[in-house]
C-alpha cells in the first residue's frame, strides 16, 4: 500500500493552481456578483432576458425571483433541470445555441436587455466553439446597451468589454454591454 501523497513530493504545478472546487466557488461567486451588478444596471429599461445553459436550473430560478417583471426565456441543448426550476414551456428554447439563437433572432431581435450565458466546461475545445458560436449570433438579439454576462470571453460584434464589479473574484467572469461607450 502507498502512502499518502505528501503536498511536497507533489509536482509545484499541482501545487500552484485551483482545484476544481476552488475554480468552481469562484465561478458562482462571480456569477452571484455580475448578476446582482446586471440587475441594477437594466432596471427600468425594457426588454427581455435570455439564459444561456439551463443546467440544473439554478441560476434560471434566481433570474425570476429577482427579475419577476421580465420575460425569460431559455435556451439549452436539452431539459436536465430541477423539477422546481424548469421554465414554461413557451420560454423553453432546446437545440443547439447556434440553431436556437438563430432562430431566436428573427422572433426576439433587438430585444433583449441582459443575456446570460452559463454554458463552459472544463474542455478546452468545447468552449472555444461554444463561445464562437455564442458571439456569431448572440448579437442579432440584442438590444442597444444590452448587457451580456458569460463564463466564456466572447467576441461579440458591436459589443465591448466591461470592468467585473469590484470584489468579483479573479477572472472567472466576462461582461459586455452592447453598443458604443456610454455611462454604463
């Protein structure tokens, strides 16, 4: 029998970086805070709300208890939620998010105030389609100053970049506000 592997016989690049619970604290406390951050920039302003990546259904269920006087609409590949998380049925877009959204555009165009995108994983290749396909066509449906927030770096045309709010921890989370400069 081995052992217990002692923490200096570890290689130093073992040592030095996050485990994957770490990485996964820091993603959902920077979700929380640009979250929090999206609904106070886009009160009062019109529009509708996209989630990207239903997931469990999480992150959905804390999109309309805080914004209870928005659409949400979803979009995922498939349903794999919390039975108390499942959206209704007209606000459910399943199939690929280059098809969905897509196809989003010609309904939704122009409409969306705050999208969320939740849809990375832990394989490289993945994301970088995912989020090629995410900024193809996520622009089409957003509106003038609209705010994405995504867990993938995206290149959205027509978008820029925005600062994480203060105490976001490290760069686990992308912001984007949709137009040129502007008080956001």
């Amino acid at each position: 029998m081995q052992p217990p592997a002692i923490l200096d016989e570890q290689p130093a690049e073992a040592r030095n970086r996050d485990s994957r619970l770490e990485r996964l604290l820091f993603r959902l406390e920077a979700q929380r805070i640009c979250l929090e951050w999206a609904f106070r920039e886009i009160g009062g302003r019109p529009g509708i709300v996209f989630e990207m990546g239903l997931g469990h259904g999480r992150t959905y269920d804390h999109l309309r208890i805080h914004l209870t006087e928005r659409e949400i609409y979803v979009l995922d590949r498939e349903l794999d939620c919390f039975a108390d998380c499942t959206p209704p049925e007209n606000y459910l877009l399943l199939g690929d998010i280059e098809e969905t959204l897509a196809a989003a555009a010609t309904r939704f165009g122009g409409q969306v105030i705050l999208a969320h995108a939740d849809m990375g994983s832990y394989t490289q290749a993945h994301n970088i389609e995912t989020s090629a396909k995410v900024s193809r066509c996520l622009p089409a449906v957003l509106s003038p100053n609209a705010i994405v927030l995504s867990d993938l770096p995206l290149d959205l045309a027509g978008a820029r970049s925005l600062p994480r709010p203060p105490g976001t921890p490290r760069d686990t989370y992308f912001l984007y506000v949709n137009g040129p400069h502007t008080s956001i």
